[in-house]
C-alpha cells in the first residue's frame, strides 16, 4: 500500500471517522458504527467494504453482525498514522465515540 492509496481510501468523513473509531476501540460492529455515525446499516456497509477492498479493515462475522478491526497486514506506518491521528484529533470523532460508548454502557450495542 502507498500512501496515496491509504488517503485515498480515507477521503471520506464516514470513512475516516469508522477507521478512527474501530482504530481507537480495537474493534468495532456495524451497529456500533450505524449508531455512532448516525447512518444506515446500508451507507455503514458500503463504506466499510470500500475500507475491506483497500485492506484497511478486516471483517469478522459473529451471528448477524459483522465486526471491523484494523487489517493485520495493515502496513506499520499507517497503523502508527492512524494511531496519531486519533490521539491528536479526538475532537473529530469524540460525539460518534461517545455515542456508541453511550449505547454500550445502556446494553443497546449489538
């Protein structure tokens, strides 16, 4: 992967933002995202296979839901890049991060 395919791939605010929060969380569900983000479970999916064909995540299926992590081939210099990122830009993600934080801690997380 180059560069310019990593920002490529996380041009987009839906993008970048679910990267950041399964990066921050280590893992994270479609749900979790959908209402995190505040988008539909479609729109959610669609950004999230673009993010699986630039192998930036990896999805696992448990029951009817999909969960995201990282890619483990992700290269180190993009998982350190987006490990920054989210440290250093918190405020950019923090509402969707509260949210679905929010929705775990009421038991209505997937």
């Amino acid at each position: 992967m180059t560069p310019l395919q990593l920002f490529k791939c996380l041009s987009d605010d839906t993008r970048l933002k679910s990267v950041l929060i399964v990066s921050t969380l280590e893992e994270a569900c479609v749900c979790d995202l959908m209402g995190a983000l505040e988008l539909d479970q479609p729109k959610v999916s669609r950004h999230l296979a673009e993010l699986r064909k630039c192998n930036i995540v990896l999805g696992e299926r448990r029951g009817k839901w999909v969960y995201y992590q990282l890619h483990p081939e992700l290269p180190e210099w993009a998982k350190d890049m987006i490990a920054q990122v989210a440290q250093n830009n918190l405020d950019y993600f923090s509402t969707a991060l509260d949210k679905l934080k929010h929705a775990q801690s009421q038991g209505t997380a997937c």
